[in-house]
C-alpha cells in the first residue's frame, strides 16, 4: 500500500497523545482524521498543522462514545476519500475516585467511552477494510489495564478491556489483512498528568525505572511503526512505559 494515498481516523486527536499521533502519521505521508468531541479550536488546529505537512486532513466532531455517531465517522470519512486504512482508537477519559466514591455514572462514562468507543469505531471500519484486504487498527490502551492503579478502577477496567478486546479482533480479522494491537502507554506528559500535584508527580516518576515521564512522541513513534512497518505484528500489546511495568 502506498502511504501517500493512507487515510488514518485518529479519535480523541485534538490535543495530547492522539495530536501527537495525528501529527506523526502525517509525517508519513498520511491523510490524517481529526476527531474531536468538544475542543473544536484545538482540532482545527491540528488540521492546519497537518496540512501544513503537505497532506490532507478533516476535522469531524464526533462523541465516539456514542455509537451512532461513532459509525457516523467512519462513514463520513469513508464516503469522503472513499477508504480508510488505520484507525487509532485514542479516545479516553478519567473519572478517579475509589471505589467507595465511585459512582454508576463516573464508572459508565469511563467504560463507554475509552471500551465501547474502541468497539464502535472497530466494527464500523471492518467492512472497509475487509473489502479493501488491508488494515491497521490500534488501539490506545494503559499500563493501568495491566498493573491496576489506585482510585482507577473504572479506567484500569476499560484499558484492560482494550487489551482483551485487541487480541479477539487481531484473531478474527488476520484473514483479512488486517491486523490489530494495542499499545499500553505509561505515565506520559500530557494535560492529564500536568493536573497530577507536583508531589504526587515526583512519587509516581520514582516508581519508574527509566526516572522520567514518556513524551507523546515516543508513543507517536510506535503506533506509526505499527501504521506502517509492522506487517507480522497482530494480536499484541506494546509496552512504551519507561519499565514501570515489564
């Protein structure tokens, strides 16, 4: 496949990991989806930053949390440019309390929109894919679905999901062309982490092996070698998490 003629849907890519992604795929010659739910000045910004890499790129708003308009955004794109190659399910959210805190609601919103976005936006680009013989799919799941976190179990559940759920699709679609992973970051300097107090900060980085947070585009880097260089690579979580959790 040429990567020039590649069209990526990055969901959740307004700002942070997914920006990040965004902008990394574009690098690699890729028309480049821009989904947001909200930050709709942040989104466009991205899209003009993508463009000025020399390749397209639409904004769409959609609540990927909400199925139909989940599977509204892959048809748009699709009846669009007519094909989607890579699909980044990227959009996630925290709601941290304990569990005696925790709420039904703070537990829905978490599942719903890290877990069932991942489902909707998967089952929705399948068929394109399965026509076209070829796809990537990635997903964006957390060291936290690994190793647990405390007041995380609502968002801990919803990226272990991710990686249960990547290794079920990964089975099924590999007749396919397609292929399926997940890639577990660690803590990584984004907005959320900045709204960490800095003693909480300094506690967490001394847990980690390495000594430091991860930067977005070191996880960037590693979905975009899975986007285009990974053709045997199905089925499996890629760590980049600094050695917090091995």
């Amino acid at each position: 496949m040429s990567q020039a003629r590649q069209v990526a849907i990055v969901t959740g890519s307004s700002r942070g990991i997914g920006r990040t992604i965004a902008l990394e795929l574009a690098r690699r010659g890729m028309s480049i989806v821009v989904n947001y739910h909200s930050s709709e000045s942040e989104a466009q910004g991205v899209a003009s930053e993508v463009r000025a890499l020399g390749v397209d790129a639409l904004c769409l708003q959609a609540n990927v949390a909400d199925p139909d308009q989940a599977r509204g955004l892959v048809e748009q794109v699709h009846a669009q440019w007519g094909r989607v190659d890579v699909m980044v399910n990227n959009a996630g959210i925290t709601r941290d309390k304990t569990l005696r805190k925790l709420t039904d609601d703070d537990w829905l919103q978490v599942i719903n929109t890290n877990l069932g976005s991942v489902y909707y936006c998967t089952t929705a680009v399948m068929p394109i894919m399965i026509e076209q013989n070829y796809g990537r799919i990635i997903n964006i799941s957390s060291y936290v679905g690994q190793a647990g976190n405390f007041g995380q179990a609502n968002y801990g559940a919803s990226k272990g999901g991710i990686i249960a759920f990547t290794k079920t699709a990964a089975l099924e679609l590999a007749r396919y062309g397609i292929t399926v992973n997940a890639i577990a970051p660690g803590f990584t300097e984004t907005e959320m982490l900045s709204k960490v107090p800095a003693e909480v900060q300094e506690k967490i980085r001394a847990r980690i092996p390495m000594g430091r947070f991860g930067k977005p585009q070191e996880v960037a880097k590693v979905v975009a070698f899975i986007a285009t260089d990974a053709d045997y690579i199905t089925g499996q979580q890629i760590n980049v998490n600094g050695g917090v959790y091995m």
